[in-house]
C-alpha cells in the first residue's frame, strides 16, 4: 500500500476513533436537520425545501472546522513534522488528508439524507447531479478550511476562525436563513460568501430545478475551491513553532479574498443585470401590451379606412347636412348652438362608457336633430368634430369613426339630446343611420377625403 | 572510507540570533556520535537541519554521501529519526503507525518485526495514549527503524523516562551500533553519553568546543581529582590547607571535601597529618574527574539563551 493510501485510511479511522469528531461531524448536522423539521413541521414534503440548506450546513462544518482542527491539532502534536522527516512528498500528504475529510464528509450528508428520507421526504430528483454538486460544495469549503489551517497556530484559533466563516455564512450568507427574509443589504452581501451558491446549487438538484442557470453557482463554488487551495498549498507549515504570523507568503491571503470579491462583484453585477433586464422585459411587455389591440376597432388599418363607401349624401342636403365652415347661422340657432358648444364637453352621456361609445354618443347629438330635422341641424357636426378632434388623438379618432362605420348596429345610441340644449326625441334606428353618415363624414374631413 | 555524515562550516540564523556558527564535525560508519550542549546551545538546530526540518543557512550537510539540501528526498530515505517528542495521534495503534510510516518509505521493515525487536509484540494493537513513557519512547525508535537507515538520529531518547526505561532505550541503542548503524545522539545525560558514545563533540554556543571519545576529552580538560575524606574526628582546617595541592577545601563534621591536582603528594601529606594529630581515617575516596565536570569546565562561560529553541 502506498502512502497516499495507507495515510487516507488512517485518517478515516482515526476520525471514527474521536469522539468529538464524531459528534460535530454527524450529530451537530443532525441537530440542525431536526431543528428545521420541526420549524417547517407544516410543509407538505418534510424538508425537501430546506435539503440545500442542510447539506450546506453540514459540508460547511467538516470542512471549516474539522479539518483545520485536525490538521492544526496534529500539526501542534508534532504529527505533521514527523511526516516530514519521510520522504513523502507534501501534496501527497496533503491530498490524502483532503480525500479522507472528503469521504467523511460525504458520509455526513449521505447519513443526513437518510435521515430526511426517513421522516418523509420525497427523493431527490437528480440524485447523480447532488453527488456531483456536494463534490463541488466540499471542494470549495475543503480549500477554505485549507485557509484556515493555516492561518490558526493553535485549534482555539480555529475555533475563532472557523465561526467567523460560519456565522456569517449562516445568518447573513444564505445558508441558515431563508434569502428572501434578509433585508436587501444582506442580500447583496451574500453574494459574496459560497455558501449561498452552495444552497443554491444543492437546493436545485434536491428539488429538481437541475443545474440549468446554476452555472454560476459552481463557478464560483469552484472559484472559490481553487483560490483555498492553491493559498492553502502556499502558507503550508509543518511545524507549530513556525507561527504565522512571522513567516512569509501571505500574499497568498489574496487569492482567497480576490476570488470572493469577484464572485461578489460578479454577482451584484448579474443582479444589477437581471434587475435591468426584468425592469425592460417589463417595460416591454407593458408597451407591447399597450400597443396591442385590445379592441375591435383598433385593428383598423389605413385599407379599412379607404374602403368605406364615401357615396354620401351631400352635406347640403337634408340627410345627414353639414354646414361648410364658412357659412354663418341664423340668429335664432345661435344661442342654441353655443349651448351646446358650451355643454358638450361636460355632457354626461358623452363621457359615459370606453372611448368608441362616448364617440358614437357624441355623434348622437348631431345626429338627433337631424332625425328631427332641428333648425340648427346642419351646423351642430362641425361642434361635434371639433369636440371629438380635442379629446381624441386623430389616429384613434379616425379608427373608432371607420369601427362605427362598419358597425352601425353596436353598442347604443342616444334618441334625446335635450339636456344639452337641442329638443326633441328621435327613432333610434333613425339616430344609427345618421349616426353612419356622419362617421364617415368626418373621416372624410380628418382624412383630408373632404374639407371641412 | 567516507564518512556517513559530514557536516561542514554550517551555520544557522533565526533572525538576527545566530544559533550555529560554522560548525564542522564527520560521523564514521558504525559510530555513536554524541552531541552535547547546555539548552540553546544548537544542537537540536544542527539535528533538525540534518534531517531536513530546517533549512540551513550555510555549510554542507551531508548523508551517505547526498547533500541533504540538493537531495532531500533520497537523503531521507538513509535517515531514521527519533524524536524528543514521539508525536503520534492519540488514537492511532503501534501496528498502525509503523505501517504507516513504513508506506512513506520506498523500501520498508515488516512492523511484525519491529514491533518485536522493540518489545512491542503484546502493545500493537493499543491506541498511542495508553501507551507509557517508555513504551512511546520504544516506538519512537521502532519508527526510527522503519525504513532501515544508515543513519539513525536520537534527539534526546531518554528524558523524562524512569530508570528502567532509560535503561531499556541504552540497550537497544548499544544494539543498534552492534547492528553496524550508525548513530548520531543527542543527549542531556552526560553519563549516557560517556557510556554510548565512541565520540562526543561538545556545542556551546553555536560552535564546538571540544571533540573527541570521552577519555580524551577528560584528559584534554586537564581537570583536577576530587578527595572525600572521613575521619573520626574534625580536621583542623588550618594543618588542612597547609597539605600540598588541596584546593578548595570544604569542611562538615568529620567529612572533608577538595580537589587536588597532585594526588600522590596530597595524599602523602594527608596521612603525615592524620599520624602528628592522632586522628583515625574511616573512609577515603578519591575520584578522576567526570564528563560533567569536563563539560561545566567547557561550557560554564556558555550561558544557556533562554527563549530560544537551540
């Protein structure tokens, strides 16, 4: 057997031989699930929402903490110094004491997964993706309890870094406390710290999400792997009399906070990104809305417009008159006119329903006197296009005139225009075919198809 | 033949505290080499480096003919250590630890046979925390053992072991030399120096101050004989210091203590004394002076530099 091997081995069954190991390796994670099983005792799958979470949790504390423990434990025993007297090579030893914190790892989120099954929950649903997702989590946290070895002399440092990593990561990292509770300040901040990628991507795989968009997740889950690592591998001491804070290569350090800034950096970045870019699908959406016909009459094209039969009856006639601009009433319609000139905008009936209504309304009141050949008849179109041309735009004018057109027969008419100042009361039939004319007729004067 | 180590003009700083200053010495095949030196005196430091726990500042470092600093991988493979501190995990086996460290080594001794000839057969299977001093010590040395060196280094063996277990570990390094390795110890205990060791060099300070097997360093040291004299009544101090060549002369009861440098004129005196005073002599020691007393008379302007690990 060779040393790679033999010293794997007796790592693990070193760590099954330590009671203490034991306990914060297996039962503290175990704590943790039971603590969240019974605060979210009411979902409908037993924590199936909450095994991202969990997981995180337990790789976090066999990475952060018992690995810089046990190395830096050995390490002030003498352990690692006899080590180097042989002529092993260093990554081998150090490989092989990673690859059997790894395992033991892994046996703590195999043992709580079998426990989640247990009380309910339902199987992950890419159970080959969470291996692969858990390898990546434990390569990230391995290479930062790599860091941490090597900053603590002694395990009480360890201790004191470990929690410094751990609580963060747990009250404001994502990990412990639901995201979306945290204030938006804490939000950003998680962004720097793995362990919200690590809940992220496990919780995915757990629930079935798959790792479609999680690519950032392991990114910078291995990102941050490497940056551990490699500083890891650069500040290793072998001996507890070399302190760290007398020996040199600390600019390794580096590394570690350049790769969580980035990833931070990156992240609020991509926030920044995605909120933009949900701020203009929005914005696109409402436009897109709002440019879509959401009535009949606003399909109308330019074609439907010049297909209407403009054969009218002439404007001087006695259907459907219409007194050019430039002829002057006679005395006694005056004051009727100006009545009306002066309460149509606050006519009630003519503000009354959606837009093309009020238009075939406001139409009414020259078409009533018309239908009872009023004195004033031919003057009161010019008063009711003027009218119409101040309230609606002329693009949606002339849609809702060619709509009214085409369907005379819609919506409702009024029969009697009295309160607006022009008497009497007409067939209602009648009311639709003058109604009819004049549509067209001011289309025919906002389209420049005859003068006003 | 080549020496099997040579150490030659090394010299080793901490700062701006210089622990060994060109120091020079050769190990033979076969040898127990002794190191001795008050604390912060460099040995360790010298020990350490030649093991490639430190690495030198200047000097050659040699083992079996490797440089320990141009090859460090293959001079390790002819070096066998035992160190102060046996430095195990506590959980680990006796079993366990020689097959461990016996995978770190290209060619390596079975553990049955070390745990055997270290007398460690019945503890193989016992955790290292329940093991006793001795037994450690025994296993520290079975590790020593596990890639069969060339060179086996004892850093300081013996403290804080009892009698008998002090006893054990002289044994089996009086074996070792029996068995052709060769020896480099290092040692507090003067006496299991001048019992072990065919040659002792003497550090103090960084620097060698005597060199050589312990019958010549007594004789180079040129130190005087002590005398222990009883008699049946107290001797007058002043007739006392009249003999010639006592020196040094302290007087409690009827026990006289001095050191002299001429033993057979001191002693002539002495009897001429006892018969003019009519005193009777009940006991009478005289004694060639020790390795220990060679070594204070070397290193006593040496004071120990305290803080500082040698």
């Amino acid at each position: 057997m060779n040393g790679f091997a033999a010293l794997f081995l007796v790592s693990c069954r070193l760590h099954f031989r330590n009671r203490m190991a034991l306990l914060y390796g297996y039962l503290f994670p175990l704590i943790f699930l039971v603590a969240f099983w019974v605060l979210y005792r009411h979902e409908s799958v037993p924590l199936l929402r909450h095994m991202g979470e969990l997981l995180t949790v337990s790789i976090l504390g066999g990475a952060c903490f018992g690995l810089p423990t046990s190395m830096v434990s050995e390490r002030e025993r003498g352990v690692w110094r006899r080590y180097r007297l042989t002529p092993a090579t260093t990554w081998s030893l150090v490989a092989s004491t990673v690859a059997a914190r790894y395992v033991i790892i892994l046996s703590s989120g195999l043992l709580q997964l079998a426990v989640a099954l247990a009380v309910g929950m339902t199987f992950p649903e890419e159970p080959l993706l969470l291996f692969a997702t858990f390898s990546v989590v434990a390569f990230a946290f391995i290479g930062l309890g790599l860091v941490i070895a090597m900053l603590a002399d002694t395990v009480p440092a360890v201790q004191a870094l470990g929690q410094c990593v751990f609580l963060p990561m747990l009250i404001i990292g994502g990990v412990a406390v639901n995201l979306s509770a945290l204030p938006e300040w804490a939000q950003i901040l998680s962004g720097f710290f793995p362990g919200r990628y690590a809940v992220e991507a496990l919780q995915a795989t757990v629930s079935g999400k798959g790792l479609e968009g999680l690519s950032f997740c392991l990114m910078s889950l291995t990102l941050s792997g490497i940056a551990g690592s490699v500083a890891g591998a650069k500040l290793f001491r072998w001996d507890a009399q070399q302190k760290f804070a007398t020996r040199g290569g600390k600019v390794w350090l580096t590394a570690v906070f350049a790769a969580w800034l980035a990833v931070g950096g990156i992240s609020v970045w991509r926030d920044q990104m995605v909120a933009e870019a949900k701020t203009l699908a929005s914005r696109a959406a409402a436009e897109a809305e709002a440019a879509a016909p959401r009535h009949e009459w606003e399909k109308i094209t330019a074609k439907d417009v010049a297909a209407l039969d403009y054969h009218l009856p002439p404007d001087e006639g006695v259907v459907a008159p219409f007194a050019p601009s430039d002829m002057a009433p006679d005395d006694y319609v005056v004051e009727q006119l100006t009545k009306v000139r002066e309460n149509i905008s606050t006519w009630a009936p003519g503000l009354a329903g959606d837009d093309v209504q009020r238009v075939r309304t406001l139409i009414c009141v020259a078409a009533v006197p018309d239908s009872v050949q009023q004195p004033c008849e031919m003057f009161i179109p010019a008063i009711v296009l003027d009218h119409l041309q101040a309230t609606f735009p002329k693009v949606k004018l002339i849609q809702m005139l060619t709509w009214i057109a085409k369907n005379p027969d819609a919506g409702t008419v009024v029969d009697d225009v009295t309160d607006i100042g022009v008497g009497g009361t007409a067939d209602p039939e009648l009311v639709r075919e003058r109604a009819y004319f004049y549509a067209i007729k001011f289309v025919a004067r906002l389209t420049g198809r005859r003068d006003n | 033949m080549p020496s099997q180590v040579v150490v030659s003009h090394f010299s080793k700083r901490y700062g701006a505290f210089e622990a060994v200053r060109s120091l020079s010495f050769t190990i033979e095949k076969g040898e127990i080499f002794g190191l001795l030196g008050p604390n912060g005196a460099g040995k360790t430091t010298t020990i350490e480096c030649l093991v490639g726990l430190r690495d030198p500042d200047a000097g050659e470092l040699s083992v079996g003919g490797l440089d320990v600093r141009q090859h460090p991988r293959e001079a390790k493979q002819k070096i066998g250590v035992a160190l102060q501190n046996p430095a195990l995990p506590d959980k680990i086996t006796a079993r366990e630890a020689l097959k461990l460290f016996g995978s770190l080594y290209p060619t390596r001794v079975a553990p049955e046979i070390l745990l055997e000839r270290f007398s460690l057969t019945e503890k193989a299977d016992l955790p290292f925390d329940s093991l006793s001093g001795g037994q450690r010590q025994r296993l520290s040395l079975a590790l020593a053992f596990v890639n069969n060196p060339e060179l086996v280094v004892l850093d300081e063996p013996t403290t804080a072991l009892d009698p008998q277990s002090r006893g054990e570990i002289h044994a089996e390094i009086a074996r070792m030399k029996a068995d052709g390795h060769t020896v480099l110890l290092s040692t507090h205990y003067l006496e299991e120096a001048e019992r072990l060791c065919d040659r002792i060099a003497i550090i103090a300070r960084g620097t060698i101050v005597a060199l050589g097997t312990p019958a010549e360093l007594i004789a180079r040291a040129g130190v005087k004989q002590s005398c222990t004299v009883l008699t049946t009544k107290p001797l007058p101090r002043g007739l006392l210091t009249k003999a010639t060549g006592v020196e040094g002369l302290e007087l409690e009861g009827n026990t006289a203590r001095f050191q002299t440098a001429d033993p057979p004129g001191t002693l002539a005196g002495l009897a001429a004394l006892l018969a003019s005073e009519r005193i009777e002599l009940v006991d009478l020691h005289l004694r060639k002076a020790s390795l220990e007393e060679v070594f204070l008379s070397l290193t006593h302007t040496a004071a120990p530099r305290e803080g500082l690990s040698s």
